[in-house]
C-alpha cells in the first residue's frame, strides 16, 4: 500500500455506556508501538465480559470508543520495532494483559495479572473483533500448527480456569467438586476439576438445560439449582470445594451451604450486586475463600499443551462460528445461554 491509502476493516466497537452501545464500525489498521505486533486475528471468542460491556451490566471501567475482544488467535502479519524472536507468519495466542506497569510489584514477582495499572484488550485498548491487533510481543504465545484457530482462541477461557481450578485451588484425586454456573468458564472449571481427578457437579437454573447437559459429557453430574443433597451424599459434611463462576453475588450464600468444614471457595464469577446475608458460616466452618482473576504466562504455556494434545478437549464447547457483520446473533446466543461459546470470523 502506498503511504496515502488507509485499509479499514470491519470492526465490532463499543461505543459508549449505554445499554446496546456496539456496532460494526471502518477502523485504521494500527499502527505499532515499539515491541508490537500486528496480528491478523484468525478466530475470536465471544466473552461473557463482552456480553456484559454490550449490555453495560459490566463493574469495570471502559475506555469508549473500544473495538471488543480478547479471546483470539491468529498469525503474525508484521512486526514492529525492536520486536525478536518472532516472524511474520507464526500462529499465536495473545495474553489479555495489553497494558501493565513493567516496575509494579506484582509484575516483578511474575503477578502482572494483578498489577492493578493492568488494562486488556476489548476494554482498556482495542480489542480483536476486528481484522488486525496490535499486540505487544510479550502477550505472544506460538501455537502449533495442528491446533485450529477456532480451538486455540480459546486458551484464555481455559486459561481462567486453570488458574481458578489448578492454580488457586487446591483439588486432589477423590475430591468432591461442585461448580457453580455453567458458563464457559463454569464448564471449563469443571472439566479442569476433572483432570485434578476430582467428582464433579455443575448447578445451574432450569434455562441452562442445554449447556448442562455438555457438561454430563465430560461425565459432570448436573444439578439444577439445589446441590445441597449431592454435597451431602457421601458423608453428610458436604463438597471438598465450590467453585463459584456464576455472575452473581448470592450464589456465595450457596456455596457456604453446600462446602464442607474445613474445605474451599474459589469465587471467579463476578457479581455487581452487594451481599445481603451474613458470612459466619465462613467463619464457623473455618473455610478459605479465594478470590481468582485472569492467568499469567505459565498457565498460558500449560493450557497451550493441554489444548495441543488433545487432554483438554473443548470443541464440543463451539456453539456456532459468526461472520463479523452477524456479531449479534453470536452475542444474542451466548446471553440466552443456548451455546456455550460463540467464534466470530473477522
Ligand atoms: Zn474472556
């Protein structure tokens, strides 16, 4: 192209906080930061958190106007300046973490999902819904050739699951294992509960039937609402551990009925909505509730094997593929719950 010729390409943009504020807009292809890379995304997932900012029921804060996004896959179209070991053509997967503080305390200690400066795509810069990306070269990750686009851009999902389930929990071969919320990443919760070896149960509401039953499976017992006898089954004290991904605070309530003594909490669900009931029983049952956010580098390079050997298998979990310019019926169906996960097509 000559240096007067701007490509746009398609883009789904958020554009403000009002409810329903995204729309296909003509965007510039970015131009690259030092240490950036132009990725051509291949495959984009649709996240609950885009669902929320397109029905501005999100609790985070929005740099408006954002392109949408941050589960993608693609190949490297071009890269920036003083950007090594990378080459035009190499299929990857991108970290979310687009912005950190490089001198923050938690980035030093490899936490850099914890800076709190952090800001991802899809909210903080412009996301993947859209044809090109800039990304900076330390989100990278290669993926093999034989992990499809459509697989591969959902290693973040898996990747918040890992880190709920593997990382910041602590589930051990003959555990008792309820998962509450069978969205992507309830599901994938459990299906990671299931490789620690764990018996598990996901709870969901008589609409979440359908994604339920993906989830027996994976050999997933599936509850609707009332977990509290299954937790009880084997020795009348309750689960080994919840893990609370559903999007609302009263499901904790739940939880506290349904753990054992001595047992855990891992809460990756967000919820607006403030608590309205006491938590002694927390106290009384001397159990540990760990919050869980987002994934670094590791759990990354840990999911990429998982997902290329095949252990980690998600494709049943692909609803539906989308082009861009049908961006709201892939929202429209992860919101109703009728799939699991919607792939947008740039
Ligand atoms: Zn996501």
């Amino acid at each position: 192209m000559n240096a007067f010729e701007v490509i746009k390409s398609k883009a789904v943009v958020n554009y403000g906080r009002d409810p329903h504020s995204v729309e296909v807009r003509e965007v510039e292809t970015p131009s690259l930061k030092y240490d950036e890379v132009l990725v051509e995304v291949k495959s984009v997932g649709v996240c609950g958190s885009d669902v929320h900012q397109w029905e501005s029921t999100h609790s985070w804060g929005v740099n408006y106007p954002v392109v949408l996004g941050h589960e993608f896959a693609g190949i490297i179209h071009s890269l920036g300046e003083g950007v090594e070991d990378w080459k035009v053509g190499d299929s990857i997967v991108s970290e979310t973490a687009a912005i950190i503080d490089k001198n923050s305390p938690m980035t030093k200690i490899g936490l850099y999902n914890l800076d709190p400066s952090r800001k991802g795509f899809g909210y903080g810069v412009n996301g993947a819904m859209t044809k090109y990306v800039a990304v900076p070269a330390r989100c990278l990750h290669r993926i093999p050739e034989t992990l499809s686009f459509d697989i591969a851009c959902m290693t973040e999902p898996c990747c918040v699951a890992y880190n709920a389930v593997v990382i910041n929990a602590d589930i051990n071969p003959g555990d008792r294992v309820i998962v509450i919320g069978p969205g992507t990443i309830g599901i994938l919760c459990a299906i990671m509960a299931k490789l620690r070896g764990a018996e598990v149960a996901v709870v969901g509401l008589e609409s979440d039937r359908k994604r339920l039953t993906i989830a027996e499976t994976y050999g997933c017992t599936a509850i609707i609402e009332d977990a509290l006898e299954w937790a009880l089954k084997v020795d009348g004290m309750g689960a080994d551990c919840i893990v609370d991904a559903a999007g609302a605070s009263i499901t904790l309530k739940k939880a506290l009925d349904w753990v054992r003594p001595n047992g855990q909490i891992v809460k990756v669900g967000w919820g607006p909505q403030p608590l309205n009931f006491s938590l002694d029983p927390l106290v009384q049952k001397n159990v540990r509730l760990q919050g869980s956010f987002s994934h670094n580098w590791l759990v990354w390079e840990k999911v990429i094997k998982l997902l290329s050997s095949g252990q980690l298998d998600v494709e049943r979990l692909i609803g539906g593929v989308w082009a861009i310019q049908n961006w709201e019926e892939a929202f429209i169906k992860m919101k109703d719950g009728e799939v699991v996960k919607s792939i947008i097509k740039p």
